[in-house]
C-alpha cells in the first residue's frame, strides 16, 4: 500500500520545508515558522477530507481507461488540479471580478492579502451554483439509468431506474434545485447563481456531447485515443468542481495564497495517491457498493454547495458526510462479499 503514496510522502516534506522557509522569511520566529506549518497542514488534511469521494468518482472512471490514458491523467491532471485549480483559478477569478491584468492580481494576492480574500469570497454564491449544478449533475446520472443492475439502497435506487427513461428528469430535479435554492437569495444574488448554475449545466452537456462524439460503438486504436482524451476532459471538470469548496473554506484558515496552494497542493497529491490505490487494486470492482457510496457523497456535495449560498455548512462537516457515506457503502460491500462467499460454500458442500 506504501508504494502508492511515497511520492505524495515526498511531495509534502518537500513542500512542509517550503512553508516553513516561508514561515521563517515572513515571522523571522520559530513560532511564526510552526503557525504556518500547522496551517499547510489543516489545509492538507481539509482537502483530503473533502475530495476522498472525489478519488473514489476517478477510480470508477479511470478503471474503464486504457493504461496510457490512466497515466496522463495522474500525471497531467494532477499538475491541473494543483497548479491550475489552487493558484491559477483563484487569480482568475480576482482578474475577471476586478477586471485587472494578471501581474496586477498576483501583486494583490501578495501584497493585499484581504482585499484578495474579499474578491474571491464574493465569488463565493458563483462558484457554489455552478459546482453544485454540475456535480448534480454526474451524481444524478448515476442513478437515472435505466440499465443500472446492481443497486445498493433498493428502495431509493430502483424507483430511479424505472423513471430513468422520462427525457431531461436530471435537468429537470438540478433546475428545480436552482430555483428552490434562488428563493432563499437577494435578487442580485440570485441572478447570480442562476446563472452560474444554467453554466454548470451547459458545461455538464457539453463535456457530454464531447464524450459521445469521442466514443464510437466500434473503437479503432485511434478512436480509442479520442475516448480517452473524453474521459480526461470530464475528469478535469469534475476535478475543478471538487475543488471549489476547498479553495473557498481554505480562506477561513488563511488569505495568503502561498500558504493555501502548499496546504491545498499537499492535499491534491494524496487524493491522486488515493486515486491510484484504487485503481490499481481493482478496489472499485472488489468492493461492489464503493461506487454507490460515492455518487452519494457527490449528490451530497451538491446539495450542501446549493445550501451553503445562504447558511454555511462548516468544511469538517462536509467532508464527514461523504466519509460516512463512503464507509458505510464500503461495510455493506465487505457483508454482501462474505454472504456470497457463505453462499458459493454451501452450495459446495451440498
């Protein structure tokens, strides 16, 4: 198990040194030097919590992959997820909402810390529609299949399948979500998630259009190539929207975004270890409930992004709930296996 996480083991000494020279340069203090430590720290373990279902939704996926294409998305993706996502991202949205260049957002992120942490705070109901209403998305597609055989929760999941045929029913229940959600706002905040929602959905539908255009009935090698650039593509979206809550609640620790992309950074490596551990012990497969457990926990995640635009779900709060959901799929997985293996013995003595 180790060897799948010695790299995210190096990563995070290498980067706890880096917040600590930081630590050091900024406080001249041992106890300056410890305070951002322990800041990297939480932050690592914050993201950790909050994107297990995360790994768990990559495994599913990536196991369907072809090897080349699992490899460029640990390896490209990641290098995405921490770079782009926890420094890139939030300057993005500093530069759009402020309207300034890029060096200029960089200087405010790290000489006005507080007026950066504002802009991005502001985002906040934004970024919350358009996460919630994609992530809605992916978690009701799971569950509205009609060829969907195996189910865990019979009495919520099979009255789903039956009904998964009624064209557009996801984009119907997101719609009524958004504007349930929109009632509880000020009308100027309300046109914003509104509109950052109806985004998330077009996204949702483009990256859908993507994959079905990539994905031939009858794969040559090259069609093979185009399927798996798809799946990456929708990985990547899935990514950036795992990690909206991340980037928001890491400004309740800290507005300096040195200290958020170590803490955030550390954190990302080990939801890609999580990711390969999976993978590569065929888990998902192994363990037939886990991917329940995960679509679960991101409907979840949804509905608290869609709560959080007007009452704040603390972070520890949200990652607990999709810990508790993936456990128990994971403890109803381990009963369903020994059952049939007691089954599979008996019926071999007989």
């Amino acid at each position: 198990m180790l060897k799948h996480f010695w790299g995210s083991l190096l990563f995070a000494v290498v980067c706890l040194a880096l917040g600590g020279w930081y630590g050091w340069t900024l406080y001249g203090t041992i106890d300056g030097m410890l305070g951002i430590l322990w800041i990297c720290a939480v932050l690592a373990v914050l993201e950790v919590s909050l994107s297990f279902d995360n790994a768990a939704v990559n495994a599913s996926i990536l196991k369907d992959m072809t090897p080349k294409w699992q490899q460029r998305f640990l390896t490209w993706g990641i290098a995405i997820a921490v770079f782009g996502m926890r420094i890139v991202f939030p300057l993005v949205i500093v530069m759009v909402a402020a309207g300034i260049g890029p060096v200029d957002a960089v200087d405010l992120a790290l000489s006005k810390p507080a007026e950066y942490q504002r802009i991005v705070s502001d985002a906040h109901i934004g970024l919350m529609g358009f996460g919630g209403a994609f992530l809605g998305m992916v978690g009701l597609k799971f569950f509205f299949d009609s060829e969907k055989e195996l189910n865990w929760i019979h009495i919520i999941e099979r009255p789903l399948a039956k009904v998964a045929n009624i064209e557009a029913i996801s984009i119907g229940l997101v719609l009524l979500g958004t504007w349930a959600t929109s009632t509880m706002l000020s009308d100027a905040d309300a046109l914003v998630f509104i509109t950052a929602a109806i985004g998330g959905l077009l996204v949702y539908l483009v990256v859908e259009i993507v994959n079905h255009l990539l994905e031939p009935p009858t794969p040559t090698n090259g069609d093979v190539a185009k399927a798996g650039f798809g799946a990456f593509l929708y990985l990547e979206v899935l990514d950036a929207s795992f990690s909206f809550d991340g980037v928001i609640g890491a400004f309740a620790l800290t507005n300096n975004l040195i200290i958020i992309a170590i803490g955030l950074g550390i954190g990302a490596m080990f939801v890609r270890s999580m990711t390969i551990f999976l993978v590569r012990q065929g888990t998902m497969s192994e363990y037939r409930y886990l991917e329940h457990g995960a679509f679960y926990a991101i409907l979840a995640l949804a509905v608290i992004m869609y709560i959080n635009t007007f009452a704040h779900i603390p972070e520890v709060i949200t990652g607990l709930i999709g810990a508790v959901l993936i456990g128990l799929a994971f403890w109803a997985s381990v009963r369903a296996n020994r059952a049939e293996a007691a089954r599979e013995a008996g019926q071999a003595s007989a």
